[in-house]
C-alpha cells in the first residue's frame, strides 16, 4: 500500500462545476506536490476561487474525484477539513476581539485545552511579529498585520494543506514581501501551499509549479521558466567591442537582428541551457570575441496574456 506521505498533497481529476447554464470549471485536473508551492493563475471569472471553495469543502462539484491530504474529498470531507486550513480574499479577523483572542478562539474552535490554546497564540504572535500588538483590537491594525493576524489564525490547527485565495490583494509592496517570506518559511517546514494570485510576480517569486486556468480548463502547467520558455519573444542579446566582431557573429549566426548604434545583436532563443551552449560553441569555433551576452526571456505577464486568449473570440492565442 502507498503510504499517506508519498501521496500528492493534492489530486484532482475530471472536476466540474456549473452555475446553471454557466460552465465554471470544465474536467479540471491538477496533481500539487507535498511540501510545494502550487500557484492557480486565471483572470477573474476563470474558476480560481471556485476551485479553492471545492478543494476545501465549501462547495460541491458537479462530477470528478479529488483527495486532498490523503483523503477523499467526497467520502472523508470531515478528515479534509482536519488537515486544511484556509485564507480567503478577505480577512477573517473579528476587529472587536485583540489579536491574543482572535487566536485563542481559533484554539478554541480546534477543541485545543486552555493551556495549549494559550501557548499556541503566543507561539504563533511571535512567530508572525505580533507580540506587541497582541492585546490590541484588531481594528487597530494596519493591512498587512492584519493579512498575518488571518495566516497565524490558519495556523492554530496545524494544518498540512493551506490554501491561500489572493492572499496580498491591497497590500503595500513591503507587507506583501513580508506575507511571501512567511509562505516560504511555511513551505520549509513541510506544510503545503496552494496559491491563488492576481500579481504574476508573486507567482514567479513563490511557485514551484503553476497552472495557467483558462474558462475552466488548466491550458498550460510547469515552473515559471518552463512557461516562460513557451511564449515566442526570447533572446539572446550579444554586445560587440569590435564592428568587425558583428560583423562576424551575423555572418555565423545569420538570424539576427542588428543594432548598429549599440553594436549589439539580437539573436531569436528559448533562453534554455542547451540553446545557450549551442550559440557559444558556434561563436567560439569562428573565435568571434563577445564584449557581453544577456538572456532575455518573456515576463508571467506575456505568459498569461498568451494563454489566456482573447475574451471576443474565446479563443486561446498558443499552448
């Protein structure tokens, strides 16, 4: 029998979701890694958060099979709630209660004794910098601290799955740097993250693998890289000391583009390791002297908007 560890923390297949006569989610299939950071990436109205609300036993698909943390999510939908724990778009905290209380009713809520309860808050008020904030009401706090208020709060139940649902929309680029340093501790203590997320940056920082949702159907999955590797637009970018040195690299390489002003070239590549080598060994076997050689290949951004088609055809632009 496999064991519970060496199971993906998340398997899904053939999910289907329908609102009426709108199709939200169309046989989606997913498998996410334990101990990784799995990014969804869709526009709005892809099906992101519906398949967040499934996957965490808020809602019910329509047909497919799916286990989360081991357990059938159809059969076990108790034991999956035990294993999970989740942050929405919007904050969870209670403003009235302070910080302290906001976790001790979360200990509560996870029937933790008194005790337990209450060296779990303070373990957790240290570990996301929220000690001295912690007999204030939370009202009081500002975006950010209330974002890690609602993770610690995640967290009572020790949970091996979080699914995290746009979890830094509004937040200043330093609290939402912040909130990607906690997820990462987070992964390095073994716990597994799925991310929901509208800034592709925050993808490309954080995900080990991401999916790209399109109308309900995953169009593309692999590491920001192997993505990025996908969308025409790459280059090599080769900057000459010498004319004579362009001159040169044109003859061998051919197709290229030239900058005459920069004495630059600009060379059509996936940016990948083997392409790379095969560019210098071309060069170097007709001993063309290179001054400097970037690699330049497409942002997340011409990923997404690539894969995502164009909403008055309904069509996806490549795969």
């Amino acid at each position: 029998m496999t064991s519970t560890l060496s199971q993906p923390a998340i398997a899904a297949t053939g999910l289907r979701k329908s609102f009426g006569d709108h199709v939200v989610l169309d046989g989606l299939q997913l498998t996410v890694p334990r101990g990784t950071v799995f990014s969804l990436l869709g526009a709005n109205g892809a099906g992101k958060t519906t398949t967040v609300k499934i996957l965490s036993t808020l809602l019910r698909a329509d047909a497919g099979d799916a286990r989360v943390a081991g357990h059938d999510l159809a059969r076990e939908p108790d034991a999956v709630r035990a294993a999970i724990g989740v942050t929405g778009q919007f904050s969870a905290v209670d403003n009235l209660l302070t910080g302290e209380e906001n976790l001790r009713l979360m200990a509560d809520l996870h029937h933790l004794g008194r005790g337990e309860g209450r060296r779990r808050a303070a373990q957790l008020l240290e570990q996301f910098g929220l000690t001295e904030a912690a007999g204030k009401p939370a009202a009081t706090y500002s975006g950010g601290m209330r974002r890690r208020l609602d993770l610690a709060m995640t967290l009572v139940g020790s949970p091996q799955v979080i699914f995290l649902d746009e979890p830094t929309t509004g937040l200043d680029p330093r609290s939402r740097r912040d909130m990607w340093q906690i997820v990462r501790d987070l992964v390095a203590g073994g716990v597994t993250i799925f991310l929901t997320t509208q800034y592709l940056e925050e993808a490309d920082e954080l995900a080990d693998r991401i999916a790209v949702l399109d109308r309900g159907r995953v169009v593309a999955e692999g590491t920001a890289e192997e993505l990025k590797r996908r969308i025409p637009g790459g280059h090599v970018r080769l900057r000459f000391a010498d004319p004579r040195d362009l001159d040169a690299a044109l003859r061998v390489l051919g197709d290229a583009s030239r900058d005459n002003d920069a004495l630059a070239l600009r060379v059509p590549s996936d940016g990948s390791l083997r392409s790379l080598k095969t560019l210098i060994g071309r060069l170097d076997d007709q001993a063309v002297e290179v001054d400097e050689l970037s690699v330049h290949t497409p942002d997340l951004d011409d990923v997404f908007l690539a894969l995502t088609g164009d909403p008055t055809t309904g069509k996806v632009t490549t795969r």
